[in-house]
C-alpha cells in the first residue's frame, strides 16, 4: 500500500515539475521574442538615423510622428485581419455566393487604399522636421523599397560570400 502511494505521489510530482518548466519555457520564449522585435526595430531605426544623418532632437520628433501613425494604422491592421478571416470564411463555404466575396474583397482593398494615403501623409509630415536634403534621401529610400527599385540584399556581406557572391 506504501509502494503504491508513493508511485502516485512521484507520478503527479513528475506531472507537476513537468508542466511547470513547460509553462516557464513558453513564456520565457514569447518574451525572448518580443525583445528581438524591440532590438530589430532600434537597429532599423539607427540604420535610417545614421543613412539620413538626423539629430538626436529630430529622432525625438519622429519618433512621436511614428508612434502617432502606428497607433492610427493598428485599429486599420486589426480591420483587415477580420476582413480577410470573413473572406476565408466565405470562400470555405459549401456554396460561393460571389457577390459576398467580391464585396468583401473591396472593402479590404478600400481599407488598404486608407492605409496607403496615410503612410504617404504620413511621410510628408516629416518635412517640417528633416532638411531638403534629408527628406530627399528619405524619399528615394522609400519609395525605391515601395515600387521595387531597390534589389534586396542580405544583411551582411558575409551571407553573399557563402553564396559565392562578391562583396559590394
């Protein structure tokens, strides 16, 4: 009777121990990454400071410009998400009624034409803080990234090596 107890106590002692280092794993893996988010994203941000030469009074002002557009955008983001969750939904359907679908279709594509005309507000609200030249810079760079015209190189140098690729 002994034994038995205590092979019970042990198997749910196991099962305890066991859940608990899975949940500590999990969270410590979600935390993990959310801070390379926030390190890619500081290192995005010195890339373009450094690429356009901004001041340290000027970072501060776009920062808020930045974090001004991305909290308009994300209620926009969220709307596409369930838009495009009810386009799925419709089209898993047994019978496709296309006008529903193509409905929906254009209330993404409206949702997404609002979104362009603000990042390109956006953009222009940067005038009041870059210089002429700064905001030329910054206006090819984006735009290049926007319709293409940029080829799309790796991060370092020594991924193309790999590849057997020159170092530009």
């Amino acid at each position: 009777m002994n034994k038995r107890i205590l092979s019970w106590l042990l198997l749910i002692s196991l099962v305890i121990n066991i859940s608990t280092l899975g949940t500590f794993s999990y969270y410590r893996w979600i935390r993990s990454d959310k801070t390379k988010r926030a390190e890619s994203a500081i290192r995005h941000k010195d890339f373009w400071n450094k690429k356009l030469g901004i001041t340290d009074e000027q970072s501060k002002k776009m920062d808020e410009i930045m974090k001004e557009f991305f909290a308009e955008l994300k209620p926009l983001r969220e709307e596409i998400r369930t838009k495009r969750i009810e386009l799925a939904e419709l089209i898993k359907q047994d019978t496709v009624v296309m006008e529903r679908i193509n409905d929906k279709v254009e209330q993404i594509a409206a949702i997404e034409t609002t979104i362009h005309k603000k990042t390109v507000a956006n953009l222009l609200r940067h005038r009041a803080i870059l210089t002429s030249e700064q905001m030329a810079k910054l206006v090819d760079m984006v735009t290049s990234r926007m319709f293409g015209l940029e080829e799309r190189r790796p991060r370092h140098d020594d991924s193309r090596e790999k590849r057997g690729e020159p170092k530009k």
